[in-house]
C-alpha cells in the first residue's frame, strides 16, 4: 500500500510540471487559436536562464553580497521575468506575422524555432549537448509519515503549483487584462470592436504563459537536479499532449491531462513488468486514443467549422 | 531550319555541361574558403540572371525549345558521374545519399506541399522500409527487389495506419499525432530484441542484378568504378522514376484536389471532395517514397541501428521541402540535394549544423514562404 | 556601353569560374595521412575531443623525432556518435589515397557501421574506444584492432570482486537502451548468476530520461542487496542521486561507463561509496605516465584528455609504428605487421589475438570517496574506516 502511495507522489509531481507547460499551450490556444510548438523549449529556457544568470552573478562576485534566501529567489525572478519576455518576443517576431497565413506556417515555424533556441542553448554552454548541473535550490530534508517517504522539495514544487495555478485563475477571473484576454479567447473580432486591444492582450497571454513555464522548467530542473537542452522537446510534446488529452484552449483542462499523462506514466513504469523503456509511448498511445475517440478532450467543447 | 537548330543545341549543351564541370569542380572542392568562393561564385551567378532579364529569356527560351535535347543532355551528364568521381568513393556516397533525401522531400512533398498536412513522421516510414527488407534479407533472405516493394508496401500500410487519426483531427492534432508517431517508431525499434534494440541490424546483404553483387566495384568501358556507383544507378533511376510519379500526380486529377484541399479544406469538401481519402492517399504515398528510400539505405550501408531514423531526420526533410519550394517537384529535389551537400562540405562546422536548419525554416517561412523555386501557377491550354 | 559592361561581366565570370575549376580538388599531392573518427560534437564530444588531442600528440610527437622520412599527418572526422555521418567520414577517409590508417570511434554502433568500409578498403583500423564485443570477436576481419578491452572483458572483475570479494548476492539491475546498456544486461547477468547471486528484477531506461523514482521506488521495495547499472555517466549519477531520495539506501555499482569525474559532480553526497573499475591503470600509476600528462599540458591543448586519451595515443602509436616498419605504401602489410605486434607504450604492452582483440586486460578498481575516485587499494573502505552500504 505505502508503495502505491509513494508512486502516486511521483505521479503527482510529474503532472505537476506537465500542468504547468500545459497551461501555457492553452492559454495560447485560447487566445489566438495557435499552438506555440517551441514553448517547451521557452519553458526549459527559463531553467537555463537561471543558470546563466547564477553564472553571471558568481562572475561578478553578487553571491558573496546577499544571503542564500535573498539571492536564489531573486535570481530565479529574474529568470523568470526573463524567459516570459523572450517568450513575448517569439510572439511578436515568429508567430505575429503569420496571424492571417495559412496554419501551415505557424506550426513549421515553431517547430523551427523550438529547434533554433534548444541549438542555442547548446552551443552557448561548454558541454552544451550534456546534461548541466542545477544547483540544489530546494531543501534535501524528508520525513516517513505512515511508511511513504515525503520530501520538502516535493511538498515545496507541489504547493508551487498550485499557488501558481490559483493565482493565474484569480488573474484571469478578477482583472481587467483577465477580462481581455476571456473576451479575446471568446471571440477575437468582438473583442476587437469592443475596443479591446489585441495585440496587447495576446503580448500578456504570452507573458503569463512564459512565465508559468519558466518556473516549471525550474523546478524541473530542481527536481532533478539537471537540466538538459534537449528536455524541451520531449517537455513540448507532453505538455501538448497534456493539454490535448485535458481539453485545449480549457485552462483547467491542463491540470486534468498533466494528472492524467503523470499518472499513466508513473504507473506504467513501476507495474507493467519491462514496460519502463516504453512509458512515452503508453503516453502517447493515450494521446492518439483521445484524438481518435475525443479530439476535443475531456474538458473541451465540441468545435464546429464554420465557413 | 535545321542547322540553326543543332547550332542552338549545341550552344545549350555547351552551357549544360560548363555548369555540370563547375558543379563537379564545386563536389570536388574541400577547403572552406574555396567552397565560400564557389558559394558565393553561384549566388552572384543566380544574381545576374535575374538582373539581366536578355540572357536569361533567351537561356529559358532556349531550354523551353530543346526540352527533349537539354533533359537529354542532363541525364547523360548525370551519368558519367561516377566516371568523374572515380577515385572517390566518397564523393559518389553524398550523391547517393542526396538522391535518397531527394525521395524522401518528394514523398514529403505531397503532404507538406501539395496538401498542407505536416507530418513529422517520414523517419518513421523511412525506417520501417529499411527495416522491414533488412529483416526480410537477414532471416529469410529474400532478396532486395522484392523487399524494396515489400518494404514500400509495408510502410504504406503504417501511413494507412498514420492517416487514421485524420479522420477525425487536423492542423496541429494531426502533426501532434505524427510527431507522436515518430518517436513511438523510434522507441520500439530501440527495445524490440527481433529488431536487434539499440544494436541495430548489421551485415545486411547487397542486392545483386545478373548474378553481379552490388558490393562488387562495377566494369564499364574499361573503367573500374567504386561500388558506390551500382548504388547511385539505381538512386538514379529511382530518383527519376519518383519523379516521374511525383510530376504526373501534380498534373493529374489528385494533385489537383490536394491542391484543392490545401487552399481552403471546407470549400473542397463543399465540392464534394473526400478530404479524409485524398489525405490517407497523401499520408500513404508519402510513406511508400520513404520505405523505398530506407531500403535502399539499409542494403547499401549493410547496417542500420535506430539512430538513423530519429525525429532530427525528419526535421531535415521538412526543410529540404521547404527550403526548395513547396509543392514544386523540381525545387524539391534541388532542395534536398542542396542540404545533403552543403553540411558535408561544411564538416568543421558540424556544431552548428542543426541551428542552422531551424533558422533557414523560419527565416523562409517569414520572408520567402513559396522556397527558393517557387511552385508557378496551374496554367490550362484550351 | 552598357553592351561593354556585360561582356565584361561574363569574361569575369568566365575567368572566375575557370580559377574556381583549377583550384578545386583536380589534382592532389602525396602525403602519409593517418585517419581519425570520433565523436568531436554532440553529447559525447568530451572523450571524442579529448582521444583526438591525445592521437594529435601522438602524430606530432613523431613527426618532431625525426624518425619519418615523410610528414605524418592527422585527418581528424567527427562521427558525433550518429552511424550514418560516421559512414560519410569513414568514406572520406578511404577516398584519400593518402591515407595509410584510421582510428576510430567511441559508439559501438557507428563503429559497426564503418568497420565493414574499412575492410573493404583494406585500410588498417585500430577502435580507440567503442566497446561492443562483436566490432572484433564476430567479424574478426584481419585489418581491424581494438585496443580497448570489451565490455565482457569489464564485466568479468567486477563480477569477481562485487560478488566474490565484498560478498553481495542479491541484485537489481537497472540498464539503458543504448547498445551499451543492453550488451552490460546480457554480459553481467549470466556472469552474476553463474556465481551464485540472484537477479531480483531487470529494468532498462531510456537514455535521457531524468525522472527514475517510479523504477527505484519498485526497486525498493523489492530489497535487493545493490543495484548493477549498465550504463553511463548521466543516468548513472542521476539514479544514484535518485536512489537516496526514495530511500534505497544500497550499494551502487556498474562498469567503466560511469567512471567519470562528472559523475560525482551530479551526484554530489550521493556519489560517496559507489563502485566500479576501469580498464587500465590510472594515468599517475602508468610507466610514462607522468611524461605524457607532461607533453599533453606542453602542447596546449584546451581540454582534458579524458578517460580515452592514452587509448588513442596508444592508437596512434600502434600505427606509426607499422606504417615506419612496414613502409607506407603497402596497407596490407601494414595490416599484418599491426596484427602481430608487441607494442609498448603508454597502457603497457600491447598486443593482439586472433580477432583483434586486445590481450592488455589490466583493471583498476574505484571507489567514490569524498568527491574523488580513489583507487580502491589506497581507499578508506578497504582500510575498513568507511563502510560500503549493506
């Protein structure tokens, strides 16, 4: 029993960061009817970002300054702020000038341009194709409760979520931009001509989105303890299959689809007898099960083509 | 008439083969520099063709007058290839490789160009053609002519399977699904023990025609060429006959609903289009160009491991497509041959390689979408 | 005038293209070359740049001894561990008919790939670091050596020592999907089991996955004495790393792959007390040893020169020697003399068997101990002041 209990702890923190790069594929969706294929990449960008920027406080000698507890949170907003500027930047440079192209374009684009930033990740580390260490940002402590092992850093990524996730709810809900961006993913047009601007509300979107991704790249990499440039392809393509399987463009969807693909995942490595190599593809096999039976996924509407 | 018209094909020839020996000399060069010379030699060449609008109708006119004479011209220059490239081995094996890529970005090409449907999985179809006639060989020695049509067939049946999901998605579910289906290949050949796992297939035997082994160097004329050569007849041939296909299907009734369906999809089926059928046709022929191209692969290396079918393979032919022209057969081609050559010549900057490749995609969706030969319109005669 | 300016513009171009057509490889001059692949970019650059440096000292080593008649010169690929550019560099290399033999490769499959191209070229070939015991013990082709011991030929100590020594019985093996991972499987397991331990479970991992706790949290409970890794170094660290955050708090041990100071690096306070061997002996206790971490440094090279450089630079020697004894222009000669020779240099004596396979088996066997590997003969866990998990 305190195995399956320990299992789902593993699950429930694989969906966690599934979750969290969901939500941006559906905040984007929702907004502009557009899959960013490269926010994967955005995502484990913002582990790096952490790390270039740690790198750059050591060259100039900031760590001796501040104590740990200042200095690592503020060194992971900048990072944050950082990555969300650059996913921003995506926006306005690759995926703006193909709003009124065909799909096609779009979709190429960013499947290019997640390659261009995981490239450039590589190139700009020495040893850039290996895995590179990330700091030890989270408290190694743990606890036995009732014969499961619980870890502080697994309670401290958990309860990041979901503040994250309640807070971006409040934002969306209570604000005035929370507002715009509803009505744009409503209807662009009539936001359009309720004064709404569009450009501006989508720049937020991807704001948001980014920087929700930069923090699961995070504490991806502090869960692990590594961070590798290549993680944003695999991270991309579940975090899209998690939003797919949740329902896309449904903001709650992707907590449903990130629990989902953490489970399937977890499980199918602790109790299919060698089914460990294969657990992406039980994943994906759910994926292509739901595109085939509910493309809309579990939370989605039914989408009706109008001429 | 006539003297005038041999003496226009002669001059044409004349222009075929000084770009055939500049294009040999370009294969043959090695250092970095002289290959940024020769680059930059051809771009101030197309350059000067597009400015100076006499010379280039009197060439197109010329060439649209002697079309028989200069594809004639074109192929026999082709074929004394391996001739020039005698003494390397090497050089035979890129334009080997360029002309498998080629049938790889002209299968593509009907998705991505003709249709609009991306697919990301043409590693997929790519390495279960190689796969499927490498085991065919290796356990039942079945021999390479029929394994190529068998592993054509096969991943056929896979693009059947692939094409499914389009039932009921696409746009971005369906290239969900490809991309999925792509690393589901790559991972089950990487477990599966009958598919040798991570070991791969090795001594897969070469195909052999009148009792005369491919493996063998091949006498013509009193010339010893390198084996290399029997492989690039046959990608010669191959590459001409997927052309052939790829260029009557544009002009047929298919490539005229594929192009249907990519202007506006609601509209074809308004039409009365079977848009699921023609993108299954798509996703199935695709894939039949890439099972032939993998088997060839496989009994011309003689091993194959899992590696050569990743999802990096596919994201290359993308941008051969792209980069050539979409939906234009002959862009294409130049395409694929353009980036099989150019990273081979460019070695030291293997790095970079990659980058490259994505920026090339966005930068050409951005600024020139239709390639570098762009497709020209369907024009009728009356 | 504007009529002038053109035909000037194509006399340039004329012109320009003729030089372009003389300057280009039409005509080639003789040289010895000596060939080397290796992983020089991708995820395995570390050992393949690091080999290369080592080959490159080798060449210019010999070339400064004054003992060649003719320059020696390095050609020096990058297969970056992917079989198909491998075959293009193989290619390149035989298509140089300067090039008198190549050494080769740190993947097993890329060398699977090209050894057949080698062969059929007849040019002599020595695998400086890819460890799949078929590259030699299945083809057995007379022009192809290997100066690295197989991964059966690692398994075997360890096996020895893991079991027979420190006197663990029951396993978990836990290996990767690359060719590496499965070859350890299939060598360790029956080695194990024919000296009378137990294999509790058997798990493979795909290389590049990071998140191992559902395979370890099952392991755990199944309370094996240690855990067998075939694999290398990120995954390695990783698991070990994971191993204590689940709990499993048990010995840890794999062969040569994980040897690395990176290793430690990732797994931190974990690394403490894992165990493992490497073929050879460590570079301080090499005869030469100390001359040739001398030469490396005076040479100026950037980077390490890894856990592979004295294999290549024993490469690199095994060949120039056979190229000044039996003449440059007769590779099969060549060939012949490389398979019959007594070589000594920096990894001791070696020398070759019927299938090309190295006979220098010498091991060193490690422990991870306050950040380091030290050998385990000078380590406070054979002096009994650490003790290995139970």
């Amino acid at each position: 029993m305190a195995e399956i209990f320990q299992q789902l702890i593993n699950a429930l923190l694989l969906g966690c960061t599934y979750t969290l790069i969901a939500i941006g594929f559906n905040l984007f969706f929702g907004a502009l009817n557009v899959v960013h294929f490269s926010h994967g990449d955005v995502c484990i960008l913002g582990a790096f970002m952490t790390l270039i920027l740690y790198g750059l406080a050591k060259l100039l000698g900031l760590v001796t300054f501040l104590p740990g507890y200042v200095f690592v949170p503020l060194l992971i907003l900048m990072a944050m702020v950082l990555t969300g500027l650059i996913g921003t930047f995506f926006e306005r440079v690759v995926i703006r000038p193909f709003r009124y192209a065909p799909l096609l374009m779009v979709l190429v684009a960013t499947v290019a341009l997640g390659m261009v930033v995981r490239e450039t990740v590589r190139l700009s580390f020495p040893h850039g194709s290996n895995p590179q260490i990330f700091p030890r940002i989270l408290p190694q402590t743990s606890f036995q409760w009732e014969g499961v092992l619980i870890r502080l850093d697994s309670l401290i990524i958990f309860g990041t979520t979901i503040f994250l996730i309640s807070m971006m709810f409040l934002f969306i809900k209570r604000t005035r931009i929370g507002a715009a961006i509803r009505a744009v993913s409503q209807d662009t047009e009539a936001a359009a001509m309720m004064g709404i601007n569009i450009d501006r509300t989508v720049a937020v979107t991807f704001l948001i989105g980014s920087v929700l991704g930069a923090i699961a790249g995070i504490l991806i990499g502090a869960y692990n303890n590594i961070i590798r440039f290549d993680m944003g392809l695999m991270g991309g393509v579940k975090g899209f299959s998690a939003a797919v399987v949740g329902g896309l463009g449904n903001v709650y969807g992707a907590i449903i689809g990130g629990l989902i693909l953490g489970l399937v995942e977890t499980f199918a490595a602790a109790f299919i007898p060698g089914g460990t190599p294969y657990t992406d593809v039980f994943a994906f096999l759910v994926v292509i099960f739901f595109l085939i039976f509910k493309p809309s996924g579990i939370l989605g509407e039914k989408v009706y083509e109008k001429v | 008439m006539l003297p005038r018209t041999i003496g226009r094909a002669v001059i044409l020839l004349a222009v075929e083969a000084f770009f055939f020996i500049l294009f040999a000399a370009f294969m043959k060069t090695d250092e970095t520099g002289k290959v940024i010379a020769f680059l930059l030699f051809f771009i101030g060449l197309g350059v000067m063709f597009k400015k100076w609008e006499k010379a280039r109708l009197t060439l197109t006119g010329l060439f649209k007058e002697l079309k028989i004479v200069a594809g004639a011209g074109f192929v026999a220059m082709l074929l004394t290839l391996p001739f020039i490239f005698q003494a390397s081995p090497y050089l035979i094996h890129i334009c080997v490789m360029a002309g498998l890529f080629a049938i790889l970005a002209l299968g593509l090409n009907f998705q991505l160009g003709s249709t609009n449907v991306v697919n990301f999985a043409t590693a997929a179809s790519y390495g279960i053609g190689a796969y499927a006639s490498a085991l065919l060989a290796v356990h039942f020695h079945i021999s390479f002519w029929l394994g190529l049509l068998v592993g054509g067939s096969l991943a056929s049946i896979f693009g059947l399977l692939l094409g499914i999901p389009c039932m009921k998605t696409k746009d971005y579910y369906l290239s969900l699904v490809t991309i999925a289906f792509g690393l589901i290949v790559y991972i089950l050949l990487n477990n599966f023990s009958w598919t040798g796992g991570p070991n791969g297939i090795p001594n897969i035997p070469p195909p052999s025609l009148f009792g005369h082994s491919f493996k063998e160097p091949l006498s013509l004329f009193g010339y010893q060429l390198p084996f290399q050569s029997n492989y690039y007849y046959l990608i010669f041939l191959l590459v001409g006959g997927s052309l052939f296909v790829a260029h009557r299907l544009h002009h047929s009734r298919v490539g005229l609903t594929w192009n249907a369906i990519r202007e506006d999809e609601i509209a074809a089926r308004c039409h009365g289009i079977d848009v699921t059928w023609y993108k299954i046709l798509a996703f199935c022929i695709d894939a039949f160009f890439g099972g032939v191209a993998g088997t060839v692969y496989s009994h011309y290396i003689g091993f194959i491991s899992p590696e050569n079918f990743a999802f990096i393979v596919s994201v290359v032919v993308v941008t051969m497509v792209i980069l050539g022209g979409m939906d234009n057969v002959f862009g294409v081609i130049i395409g694929a041959i353009l980036l099989t050559i150019l990273p081979e010549k460019f070695r030291a900057f293997e790095d970079f390689r990659v980058l490259i490749y994505g920026l090339i995609v966005v930068t050409m969706l951005m600024f020139r979408p239709q390639g570098l030969f762009p497709q020209k319109m369907r024009i009728y005669k009356k | 005038m504007k009529f002038l300016y053109r035909k000037m513009v194509l006399v340039l171009f004329l012109a320009v293209s003729i030089l372009l057509i003389t300057s280009s490889g039409w005509a080639q001059s003789k040289v010895v070359k000596i060939g080397f692949i290796g992983p020089l970019t991708g995820p395995n650059a570390a050992q393949g740049v690091g080999a290369r440096n080592a080959f490159d000292l080798a060449i210019r080593e010999a070339n400064a001894s004054g003992k060649y008649p003719y320059k020696v010169e390095m050609v020096a690929l990058d297969d970056a561990s992917d079989p198909a550019t491998g075959v293009a560099a193989a290619l390149k290399l035989v298509s140089d008919p300067a090039v008198v033999a190549a050494s080769g490769h740190w993947n097993s499959p890329v060398a699977l790939a090209t050894i057949h191209i080698f062969h059929t070229y007849k040019i002599p070939f020595i695998v400086w670091g890819a460890i799949h015991p078929d590259i030699t013990g299945f083809y057995k082709y007379p022009g192809v050596n290997r100066v690295a011991p197989t991964l059966i030929q690692e398994n075997g100590p360890l096996c020895d020592w893991v079991i027979g020594e420190l006197g663990y019985k029951n396993f978990s093996i836990i290996s990767d999907t690359s060719s590496y991972g499965e070859m350890n499987l299939k060598a360790f397991r029956p080695m194990a089991e024919g000296k009378g331990a137990k294999i509790i479970s058997v798990d493979s991992v795909t290389v590049g996955t990071t998140d191992f706790r559902p395979i370890l949290t099952k392991v755990k409970g199944l309370n094996p004495d240690a855990v067998y890794f075939g694999g290398v170094v990120m995954e390695g660290a990783l698991i070990r790393d994971q191993m204590e955050k689940v709990g499993l708090k048990k010995l840890f041990f794999a062969i040569s792959g994980i040897k690395d100071d990176k290793f430690l690096e990732v797994a931190g306070p974990s690394g403490e007390g894992v165990v493992t061997i490497k073929p050879g002996r460590p570079i301080d206790k090499l005869e030469g040893g100390t001359k040739f971490v001398k030469a490396y440094e005076g040479a100026g090279y950037r980077e390490p020169f890894g856990a592979y450089g004295p294999n290549a630079y024993d490469s690199a020697g095994i060949i120039l020697e056979g190229v000044s004894k039996a003449g440059p222009d007769d590779k099969g000669a060549i060939a012949k003399y490389i398979r019959g020779i007594k070589y000594k240099g920096l990894m001791g004596e070696t020398s070759f068997d019927a299938t090309g396979q190295t006979t220098n088996l010498i091991v060193s066997r490690f422990v991870g101990q306050g950040g380091k590997w030290i050998t385990w003969e000078e380590s406070d866990y054979a002096k009994g002041v650490r003790k290995l998990p139970q």
